[in-house]
C-alpha cells in the first residue's frame, strides 16, 4: 500500500469541499463535552479522545489507490449522526486497492477501542481497517489489521473496534516482526487507513470517530460469560413453553408436561417407544462454547425406575465434545455432564436421546449450561423470559379464521413489573400494543388476535416488551405464515422437503407430501454380520418418503474392504433385504448413497470408474430387495455428476428406475456478507436438470426425473423480512417454475426443512429456530405455489427474456407466473385485464403491478386476457440488449427485437453519435460501434439511449466490469524468473477464496493451500506463473482426470462476451496443469481439439520447499481471438486443487464460473496493456 505523501504511481485526492466552512465551536463542544465528561471524570482518557468530529472542518485526510483506478473523494455532508456535519466518502472502485488516511494519530492514555459511527449510503464499502505507524520516510512501518463489519444501508451504525482486534500484518520497508501477540505501541504516532482491495463502488458517511475507554467486555463484539450464568438461550425452564427445543424426525410438534416440574409448574416431556430413538436438541448455539473453557452441564430429569437418557453436546462435524447415559429415577434428580475445554470456539447444540425399548416417557426440567466444572444454583437465562406462538406447529396457519398470537411473559425476578407490549406485524400494518403486569415468579399470557393475518400470507411480526421506564426487558421474532388449505386426503403430490427437526404435520400444512431423509446405516443396522438392529423413528413418518439408504463408505468392521469400499458388493445383501423390510411399508422410493459422485471418490486413491463400478454392483444386489416393496430404486448425482450418471447407466441401467439430480447453484449464499450469489437462472437449475432427462431418454422405459436436493443458505443473522430472506424465497419459487416446464418431473425436494450450516452462518432451511421453530418467507412461497402449481396437467415457459413468464392449467383453472431474473428490473406496471393477482406468498394483490425477482401469479380467466397480458409483457422489453467491450475502445452489441412488428429508430451508445436502426420482427442484430475514450481499468458503466420512431424512449446499461491490467513480458525469462522477484497481481489465501464452504474440509490455513498468481504477455503468447503452498503433494491422476489431485486449472473468456446463464462458446478455453503430467485440455476454442495439449502448451512444473511453482505459455492461438494487441480484453479464472491423504475436498477459487459449473460471465477480467 502507498500513501498520498511521495507515493510514485499512486493517484490521490483532497477533500471535495475546498476550504473547510466557518467554524461552528458551540456544537463542536457540546459534542466533546459530552464524551469527556464522562472519560475524564473517570481518568480514563486525556482531552486527546475525540480524532474527529468534522464539526470545523476536515484536517488530516487523504485518499489514493492503485495507478489504475480512480482515488476515493469526500466531502462534508449535513447528516450526522451527531451535530450537524458528517464526512462523505464515494469509492468510486479499484482494480487492486484503494483507500483513504487520516494522517498522525496517537492513542491517549486508557483508551481500549476505537469507536466512530458509520452510515452505508450506496453500494459497498472498504471492509479493512490498519494502523500504520508514522515512521519518517525511508525508516519501517509496522501495520496493524482490523476488519470492518460491513453495515446495512440506510441508518448510521455504531461501530466498536477494541486495540486487541489490531492484530500485526507486516512491516513496510524492513523485515517482518516475528514477536508473538504483537500489538500497537501506545507510545507511537499512528496513520489510521480505511482500505479495500478490489473495491466496488461504494458510497458511506463517517461521524464521531474518536478513542474510546469502554470496557472490552462492553467493546468486543461477544459478551463475556461469567461464572454461573446460563448459556442456553430461552426459557430452559420452559414455563412460558417449548422453546428452542426441537425433535428429530417428529411427526408432530414437542410439547410441554404443564403437571410436573422440578422447577415451577412445566417441563420437557420426551416420548420413548419400543422400537425408536427419541431425539431432542436445542440446535443451535452459536456462540456458547469457547476455547479454552470448561463448561459444565445439568438438568433435572425424571422416569420410571431402570430407565436411561443420554445428554450429549455436539458440534456442527457431528462430533461429540461430551456425552454420558444417565440412570433415571421416579423422583426429580439433578444430573451432570463435564465439559473439557476445547481449542477454538465451537457453534454446538445439545441433545437428549431417550433410547429404544424406553417403555415410557422422560421428563427433564431446568437445564443449564455454565462456565466451570461444577453445576451452580438453576438461574433463568434473563430477567424477563418470553415465548410468542399461534399454537400452530411450525407456525404455518391455515387460512379462514383470524390467528391469535399468544404472548407469554414469564417475569423471573423478586419484584413486580409493569410491561407494555408492542406487536410489529409489518407490512405496512399498524403496530398493535398491550399491558400487563407482571408478578414476580409467575407466568401471564396475553392474547393478541391478528385480524391483519386473515388471508394466505407471509407475516413477520416483532415483539417488544419495555418496562414503565422505556427500558427493553425481551424482543423477540414470531413470524407466521398463513396457507391455503391443502386437499384432504393427498398422498402423492409434487413438492416435498428434506426432513430434519421440521414437525411432519407443519410441513403438510405447508404443500410437502414427501420427505427425503436418510434410513439407519449399514455400519449401524449390521454392526455385526448377520445381526440386524431393530427400526428406528425414521420409519414412522406421516409423509412419502425418499429414503437415501447409506453408507457405502463408513462401513461396518467385518466388510472386506478395497480402496476403502466394500470388496464384495454382495456382502450387502442381508442388509438391503433388512431395508426393505424395514423401509418399504413407509418408503414413497429409495435411493442408494448420497450424492455418490461426491462421496465415494473421498477413500484414497478410488477413481471415478472404481467408484461407479462399485456402486453399480450394489445396485444390482439392492435392486430385486427393493422391487419387491414395488418402490423405484433412483440414483441420486450432485449438480456436477452427469458424468458418473451417464456411467451408471452404462453399468447397471437395468437397476436403476429413476434419476434425482441435485442441480445447486454456486455461490449459492445469501446475505449482507455472502456477496455474489447465483440464482436459478444464473445457476442453470433447468439446464442441469435437462442433462438428467436426457440421459433418462436415451435408456427408455418409465424412468422417473426428480429434483432430489436444491437449496439456497440464507445468513442466520438476516431479519426474517430482509431482501436476502425475501431472496431466498423468491429463488425457490423460480426454480420450482423452471423445473416444472419438463413433462418427466415428477417432484421437487428442497433442502431443507431447518437448519445445516455451512460457511460458518448460512443455512438452508426454511425454518428457523429463533426460541421456536419460525417459518422463513419461502414456507409461505412455498405454500402458494404449491396450492396451484401442484396437480398442474402441463407447464410451459411462454416468455424467456429478461421478463419471464410460465403458464399452466391445474383443473378448470389457468395461470400465469410472471418474474424478472435481475432483483431490480427496468420495467413498467402490467394492467392485469381482469385477472386475479396474487403475490410470492398468496396474498391477493390489488390493480396492476411490476414484474420483480418475486413472482406475481396470475389466475386467467379467457384465452384473450392471457394473451393481451403476454403481450404487455412482451412490450416490457421491446428490444433485448447484450453487450460487451470487444476491446477497452470497442463496444459489442447483441439486439433483439422482442416485438411482432418492425421496430425502427436510432441508437446512442455511450455519447456517442446517433445510429439509425430498423429491426425485423425477432431480428438478432450485431453490432460494434467505437467507445470515445479507452475505458478505465476500474470499469464503468455504459448507457444506450434507444429513440424508437414512434414512443417514448429507452434507456439501458452494460456494466464494463473492472480490469487486471497485464503488462508485457519484458526482459524476463519465464522459465527461470525467481518468484521474490514477482509482484503477484493475484493473491487467494483467505477462507473465502476456499471452496467448498461447507464446514467439513479440512483446510486450516494457506499454509494448507494458498497461491499467488502474475500474468505477462508478449508477441509469442500468454504466460501464467503460480507459486502455490501446499504442505503435502499428492496426484496420482492423469489426462482428463489431473484435476482431482494438486493441479492447477486455467480458463479463459477470449472473446469477453460470455452472457449471464450461459456456458462455454466457441471462443472459450479451459486447461490444466500438474507436476509431473502433460498439461490437459478439456475445453478448446473453434477450430482446435481438447486432450492433451503438450504439444501445444509449454509448461515448466516444479517443486520445492513445500511449494509446486507452476510457469505456463499459452500461444496466441490457443486464445483466438485475443491476440497480442494492446487493449485486448478477455475473461480468466484459475483454480488450485489439493489433494491430501487420498480426499480432495476443497480448493482455491479466483471467481466462481470454473469449479464446479462453468458460467464465464462470473471470470474476472483481464486487458493486455503497453
């Protein structure tokens, strides 16, 4: 990084505002006076805590930013979050880094944090803080590195960064410090800087950045834990009811006993039967084991004499931290579990197993969990518990009657306290409030009827609850959603949801007929070999299910194995007959191994031809088991296995009924953090699916297409009516459509029904358990479409532009499905003609609307009216427009005319000169017209002005996304250059450059995997040079097949006119390179064959000191038609595998679009410079 000061090829700018404004002293010391009186009557802090408060001005602030970009501005803005002057900065965006200083600070006496409050005004900002000291020129700089959290928009934000978080980064023109726990020097003189790297466009305000004294409990973003406080969120005595508290695989919601209790009058009652498991957790908690303490938990339990329970604590990898069975009595007796400290922090749940042959009921009462090695004294978990519900499982309504809202207060102090309660319902409505008193150790319940909430809806109330004094004593989130009836009596119909901790009756309610869900192991039905366990809970749903029979790799001791699978498929007989019998009363289908593709290449040195013969020899052991319960036995594949599909096909067709393809998206993450996240059409939900229906096709019979697993993870800290969980509904609704246009489908099962983590906070589910289980906005989407979408004769997409539109009968009655892909869409209100309009969640919508990311559905009631709707629809967008930079001064251009007549008229690009155009009915025209300057590394947006002949005009945007700048070879020789002398342009050594996210990989560091990557060009090619950290080689892989060990892949854009949703073209290529094998094509561009490319490559791959250093020349012709011309621009993406110990489950990705799906329109871009 450089600053403003002397810095040679860094741009920089001053303040937008010229001279600072007359001073205004009085609100300036009111401010100060404010902050110091209560610091300095302290002695905590010196007159020194305030750094700015832009009340006079601005002093001491610069910004800069790589030579290729633009460098940030600011100004004074008159909203503050304090006084009357904030500063605005505008990120106009950088192909590197960018940022901004504020020069000489010093840390006063007593100071713990730094504190300032910050407003996100438009796009994104810098998300990286660092102190840097300010050493003289020439002398070393020891920088210190924060993260910024990165806030919502609209609102000012109070931000707490406390000393401890500056951790040291490296030292500026000297050797870096190798002292442990290095943190800033008090007595030095600080540069504070706020930057991004590869920064997009942003837009924030910044206010009363100053030192503060508070507490580092108070500061940090945890809480501290004291001894004896209880650490399991809610009521854990459950006097206001169930909370938290879930059941696995229940066919109905988990209730309270209100006769008995150890403590005040209910309890947790956990049913046993003779021959299930009953399981119960509070999944999950996220922030209540912490490394390097010991906890300890108890509870109270009660049952009739000889009976057992089991408590354990697990984490998200299903390991057990602690566990221990417990003997139970008649009477009321405390139990408890140690604990031991654990390294790192761990987000856990608790679980209690009443064990099979139980022959009775548990009951357990006043959990707690707490820091030390012995249980203290039961305590609530806060002063003020409470608990909201409609008394419906799940809280999933059914709509005609006006649902009631239960508020149930439980006021766990000595004194009496007077409540006010507010309800939020949203939406727009009023908020509704109430009083009451509550007694000290008593339980009241208030009763709010919710006449907003008549109607099938998604409805995300709020609850308050403030004493006579203002102060928040509880606020809790009790979303419910309200459905259409279902038909009584449906058995078979096409959506269903993955099972887990989701009551059966809730997701009934909702639409779902079927389940997917695993049945017992191999390893735990068969411990020993001919010794077959008894069933289990997973029999007993109310649902079809779709059993996923495992495992094929964790299998039991006495199993022969080969390369870690089993050596003799017909060692699973007894088992597969055992299955069958057990399963196949409930089962709706089966299915042998989750998503195999995946799973069964992770035992060492097992290839994709090994591991399809072997399950194929399972199949046809399996197979006649299973036919004879006449269920299908299907084959299940992840988004990526069409391959292995197509080989089991070719291996045992004959015992295969049907395919279930798993067609995820990726990056498939929504939330303020998530960045980029693939929707349906992006994501090639339909297109991945229409590989497995012709793959069905081509072997006939009546082989069944289902959609096995699809899902979207939404951050668990996203509000319930946030645009991510609106998002994520909205993605559900879309995919389900899209799928649906294929005749061969026969259902659709999401993923899932609550919970499963991955990324450390995205889950799947469409529930969640906030202190119950809350239904998401998609439960209410995925009840409105499944209320008419469901028993439709036919399904078929009628417009598939940037308006799209789906059509279908169901009955005597017609729709219409109407959606943009893009979130925000140009277009214009649609006249419904008459037509009932409902929204995403069913509500009834009133005149006309705007086609959105959320679907609007139509119900028509004439051919007419659907056909004049089409056609507002079609005139939505009369042109279709694509384009790119064909070079950094050529614009490329894709039109369509969308309409049934000419369109004729003119045509502005960019400022440009006007163009006269006339298009055919459905023409496609390409153009190319000249951009009047070259366009900037950092990208910008450029604006098409179409004046048709007749009506109004339109306008459109083609965003030139920001450019890597490649500069020629020189005089470097590629094959020897040493990498110190590099300066990478690339560098991938964060945890979210590492895919998958999934929690179970085993990458721990860039020690584990990391690459830094330079680019070079000259007349004779491309070169591509990588300095790779890998701690442990491994690639006994070859030819088409190097990626699956330590390789490099490469790929590139060369025409840079990949569009979104699509794949490769003929101007794509795609290769890879490893140590010791010939380099690989699998992708060439026209004219030029894949395979193994030695000859057309030259590469130099090798290895030293835990590193493989990879040098790559690609020739000009490998990459028509970027050729060696000065402002070529192409599309690169670049992937590291790492291989280790025989598993290969994650990598180092530049971008997304090359591992696992190929979408080039998500590569970076790169433009060859002088």
């Amino acid at each position: 990084m450089s600053k403003p000061s002397g810095c040679c090829g860094f741009r920089t700018a001053s303040s937008g505002t010229g001279k600072s404004k007359e001073p205004r002293m009085k609100m300036r010391n009111m401010k100060r006076q404010l902050l110091l009186s209560a610091l300095l009557s302290c002695g905590l802090l010196s007159a020194a805590a305030v750094i700015d408060d832009f009340e006079t001005g601005v002093r001491g602030w610069g910004g800069w930013c790589d030579a290729q970009s633009e460098a940030p501005a600011f100004r004074l803005s008159e909203d503050a979050a304090a006084g009357k002057r904030s500063l605005e900065f505008t990120f106009p965006g950088s192909v590197t880094h960018g940022g901004v200083t504020r020069n000489r600070i010093t840390i006063p006496p007593g100071a713990t944090a730094l504190e300032f409050r910050v407003k996100l005004v438009d796009g994104a900002m810098p998300g990286t803080l660092l102190l840097e000291t300010a050493a003289p020129a020439g002398e070393p700089r020891d920088v210190f590195r924060s993260t910024l959290p990165a806030p919502a928009a609209g609102s000012w934000r109070k931000v707490t960064i406390p000393l401890e978080k500056f951790t040291y980064a490296y030292t500026k023109g000297g050797p870096a410090r190798t002292e442990k726990n290095l943190r800033p020097d008090r007595t030095k003189t600080f540069d504070l800087i706020l930057i991004g790297y590869r920064q997009p466009r942003g837009v924030f305000r910044l206010d009363d950045l100053r030192w503060s004294a508070a507490e580092l409990r108070q500061a940090a973003p945890r809480p501290e834990q004291p001894a004896g406080v209880n650490l399991i969120p809610g009521d854990t005595s459950f006097e206001t009811g169930i909370g938290g508290w879930i059941c696995y695989y229940a066919p109905e919601q988990l209730d309270v006993c209100r006769t008995d209790a150890a403590f005040g009058t209910n309890c947790l009652e956990i049913k046993g039967g003779d021959k299930a498991v009953s399981w119960v957790s509070n999944y999950l908690m996220h922030d209540a084991i912490r490394a390097g303490n010991d906890y300890t938990l108890s509870f109270y339990a009660k049952a009739a004499p000889g009976r057992k329970l089991t408590a354990r604590l697990i984490d998200l990898n299903w390991n057990n931290l602690a566990s221990k069975e417990f003997q139970l009595t008649p009477e009321w007796k405390r139990h408890d579990l140690k604990i031991p400290a654990v390294r790192e922090n761990r987000k856990t749940f608790l679980s209690f197993e009443v064990p099979r042959n139980a022959g009775g009921n548990v009951r357990i009462d006043a959990i707690q969990l707490e820091r030390g090695t012995e249980p203290g004294p039961y305590r609530a978990g806060s002063d003020v518990e409470l608990y909201a519900t409609t008394g419906h499982s799940g809280e999933v309504v059914t709509a005609g009657t006006t649902p009631v809202l239960e508020i149930r207060l439980r006021n766990t102090t000595a004194r009496e306290i007077r409540a006010g309660i507010t309800l939020d319902p949203g939406g727009g409505h009023a908020p509704l409030l109430r009083e009451t008193v509550l007694v000290p150790e008593k339980t009241a319940t208030v009763a709010v009827p919710c006449e907003f909430a008549r109607e099938p809806g998604y409805y995300p109330v709020r609850i308050t609850v403030r004493d006579d004094r203002g102060r928040q004593l509880a606020r809790q989130h009790a979303p419910f959603a309200v459905v259409p009836p279902v038909e009584p009596g449906k058995k078979d119909g096409l959506f269903g949801i993955a099972i887990n901790y989701v009551p059966q009756d809730a997701m009934r309610r909702a639409g779902s007929t079927w389940a997917r869900g695993n049945s017992a192991s191999w390893l735990s039905a068969e411990p020993r070999r001919g010794e077959l366990a008894a069933s289990d809970n997973r029999s007993r749903s109310r649902l079809n299910q779709l059993f996923t029979i495992t495992d094929m790799v964790r299998l039991p001791g006495w199993v022969e194995k080969k390369n870690g699978l089993a050596a003799d498929p017909e060692s699973a007989r007894a088992f597969a007959r055992w299955t069958a019998e057990h399963y196949g009363p409930r089962a709706g289908a089966f299915e042998l191994q989750n998503e195999p593709d995946l799973t069964m290449l992770k035992p060492s040195g097992v290839s994709r031809g090994e591991a399809a013969a072997n399950l194929a020899a399972l199949y046809r052991v399996f197979h006649p088991e299973i036919a004879r319960t006449g269920k299908p036995l299907l084959l299940n594949v992840s988004g990526e296995g069409i391959g292995f599909a197509r080989e089991m096909f070719r291996l045992a067709a004959d015992s295969i009924d049907g395919l279930a393809s798993h067609p995820y998206t990726f990056p498939r993450y929504l939330g303020p953090q998530a960045g980029y996240c693939s929707g349906p059409e992006d994501g090639k939900v339909l297109g991945q699916l229409e590989e497995a229906a012709e793959l069905l096709r081509q072997y006939g019979g009546c082989r069944e297409l289902w959609v096995g697993e699809l899902g979207w993870g939404l951050d668990y800290t996203a509000e319930p009516d946030s645009v991510w969980a609106e998002r994520q509904a909205a993605y559900l609704a879309r995919s389900f459509l899209l799928c649906r246009t294929l005749p061969e489908l026969r259902h659709i099962i999401w993923f899932t029904g609550a919970g499963c983590l991955e990324g450390g906070r995205y889950e799947y589910g469409i529930w969640r358990n906030d202190n119950g289980l809350r239904p998401l906005p998609a439960v209410a989407a995925f009840a409105a479409l499944g209320s008419i979408l469901d028993g439709a004769e036919k399904s078929e997409l009628l417009l598939d532009g940037e308006i799209k539109a789906a059509g279908w009968k169901n009955g005597s009655r017609e729709y219409l499905a109407v959606w943009s892909p893009e979130p925000e869409p140009d277009a214009q209100p649609v006249d419904p003609r008459g037509a009932g309009v409902r929204n995403l969640y069913g509500s009834r919508h009133k005149g006309g609307f705007v086609p959105g990311e959320a679907p609007y559905y139509l119900e028509i009631t004439s051919p007419e009216q659907r056909q004049e709707i089409l056609r507002q629809l079609a005139r939505q967008k009369p042109l279709t427009v694509q384009g790119h930079p064909a070079d950094d001064r050529t614009l490329a251009l894709s039109i369509r005319n969308n309409l049934a007549e000419n369109w004729t008229g003119t045509l502005q690009a960019d400022g440009g000169p006007t163009v006269q155009l006339t298009l055919r009915p459905r023409e496609l025209r390409e153009l190319k017209l000249p951009l009047a300057a070259p366009l900037p590394a950092a990208g910008r947006e450029l604006e098409l002005v179409f004046r048709p002949s007749a009506g109004s005009e339109t306008r459109t945007r083609i965003t030139a996304p920001p450019m890597l700048d490649i500069r020629p070879l020189g005089g470097l020789d590629w094959k020897t250059v040493p990498f110190d002398r590099l300066s990478p342009q690339i560098v991938l050594d964060e945890r979210n450059q590492i895919q998958p996210p999934d929690p179970f990989i085993s990458w721990r560091g860039p020690e584990d995997l990391s690459a830094r990557l330079f680019l070079a060009w000259d007349r004779n090619g491309l070169y591509l040079l990588a300095e790779v950290k890998d701690d442990q080689f491994e690639q006994p892989f070859s030819g088409a097949e190097i990626w699956r060990g330590d390789s490099m892949q490469f790929a590139f854009d060369c025409g840079n006119d990949a569009r979104p949703r699509s794949g490769y073209d003929g101007n794509d290529c795609e290769f890879g390179a490893a140590f010791g094998r010939s380099p690989w094509c699998w992708q060439a561009v026209a004219g030029l064959e894949s395979g193994d490319v030695a000859g057309r490559l030259e590469t130099a791959v090798t290895r030293e000191d835990g590193k493989i250093l990879y040098r790559v020349r690609i020739p000009w012709s490998e990459l028509a038609p970027l050729g060696p011309r000065p402002g070529g621009i192409a599309g690169f993406n670049a992937v590291f595998h790492d291989r280790d110990d025989g598993v290969a489950n994650y990598f180092a990705a530049l971008s997304p679009g090359l591992s696992p799906f190929k979408n080039p329109s998500l590569f970076r871009r790169i433009r060859l410079t002088e």
